[in-house]
C-alpha cells in the first residue's frame, strides 16, 4: 500500500489556510487525535507560518500524550523542528513539567 500523502503534499494551496483551523480543532480531542500527531509535528517543522504556529498551539495542548515526542525532537542537535518542539512545551505551561527534567 501507498503510504498517506502529508498535509503539505496533498493540500491544495486553497485549504491550506484551513490547516489551522484543523490543527485547533485536533488540539481538543486529546488522546484521540493520535492518529494526525504526525500530520500535525510536519507542519510544526514546516515554513507556513498560520499552520505552523496553529501546530505547535495543538501539540502543546495535547500534552501529556505529545510529550515523549516533543523530548525526543529537543534532543536531535539539527532539525528544523526544534524550536517548534521548544515552544510547543512552553505552549503546555506546568503539563510539560516533566520535559524539563
């Protein structure tokens, strides 16, 4: 099987606005909004600001369940997503207690 086409590859440039809207409304389902976490860390990586800054909003307010993610992405030493990893747990306020540790 073909795997998915990501959020950036398979949007037209006309629903691309639509990203963050789609990534608040994902930040509202918790544990169940599994499945787009990794949609949701592409665009966290990605240069479109509206959807990336709506990304890293969603994955700070899914906090526990984004945190051993958003850890590990702190740790690479060169990747474009770091800074949207940093402030995605800032994002997360006191739920991201233990990502300091």
């Amino acid at each position: 099987a073909k795997p998915a086409p990501t959020p950036t590859q398979s949007t037209p440039a006309k629903s691309q606005a639509l990203l963050p809207r789609a990534a608040e409304a994902l930040s509202t389902l918790g544990e169940d909004a599994r499945p787009a976490f990794a949609s949701l860390f592409e665009l966290m990586a990605g240069k479109e600001g509206r959807a990336r800054t709506a990304a890293i909003r969603a994955l700070g307010g899914l906090v526990p369940h984004t945190l051993p993610e958003l850890r590990r992405i702190l740790r690479e030493k060169r990747t474009r997503a770091r800074p949207g990893a940093a402030e995605a747990i800032a994002v997360a306020g006191p739920a991201a207690k233990a990502a300091v540790k």
